[in-house]
C-alpha cells in the first residue's frame, strides 16, 4: 500500500528554517505530481505547494513565495521543503500528498509532521 511518512517539523523561531522530507513507498514515486498542504488548529487544509512529476514545474500559495521551496529526488523517492524565514503564521501540521491535483486534493496523504514558530 501507498506510504508517506514526513519527518523534520519541529519549534522555530520566527525567522528561522526547517526543512521538511517525505519519503515515499508503494507507489511509482516518478509517475506522480506531489505537493504540501497545511492545516493550523480550528483551520481547514489549505494548499502550499506542489511539483510536477519531472520537478520541472511547481506551484505555490502566495503566503509562502519566496520563502518555501518544494524540491524532488526521484531516485530516492523523497519529496522535501525548504522553508526560510517562517512566520508564526506558518504554524501548523505539514501534510504530504501524493497523486495532487493541481491546489485542490491529492489522492493519498501522510500522517503529518508538525510546524510551530513562535513569535
């Protein structure tokens, strides 16, 4: 069956990085558009962003441009986040998705990693 398992959420500071992976199994990784999504408390899940199965096109939420960049390895199939400068309003729980569909759904998820940034 399809796994994803995140791992690298943590507290930071506001200002500071974390750098986010997936790691993927059960699934031909390369065939697949995958992408991260978040939800804080009291909050539905909201797109991040998402890379096409080359990595050659990516999307991003205008909260995070600039600052959250999605990456792939397709060898290792891992799908990462590098987030720089992080706001206290980027606190949440970091979904991976695999199979996405543009910013709206994906077709299996993680079981999440959590982000906290204090002010």
């Amino acid at each position: 069956q399809v796994q994803l398992v995140e791992s690298g959420g943590g507290l930071v500071q506001a200002g500071g990085s974390l750098r986010l992976s997936c790691a993927a199994s059960g699934l031909i990784f390369s065939s697949y558009t995958m992408g991260w999504f978040r939800q804080a408390p009291g909050k539905e899940r909201e797109f991040v962003t998402t890379i096409s199965w080359t990595g050659g096109t990516t999307s991003y939420a205008d909260s995070v441009k600039g600052r959250f960049t999605i990456s792939r390895d397709n060898a290792k199939n891992t799908l990462y986040l590098q987030m720089n400068s992080l706001k206290p309003e980027d606190t949440a729980v970091y979904y991976c998705g695999a199979a996405c569909r543009g910013a709206g759904t994906c077709g299996y998820w993680g079981q999440g990693t959590q982000v906290t940034v204090s002010s």
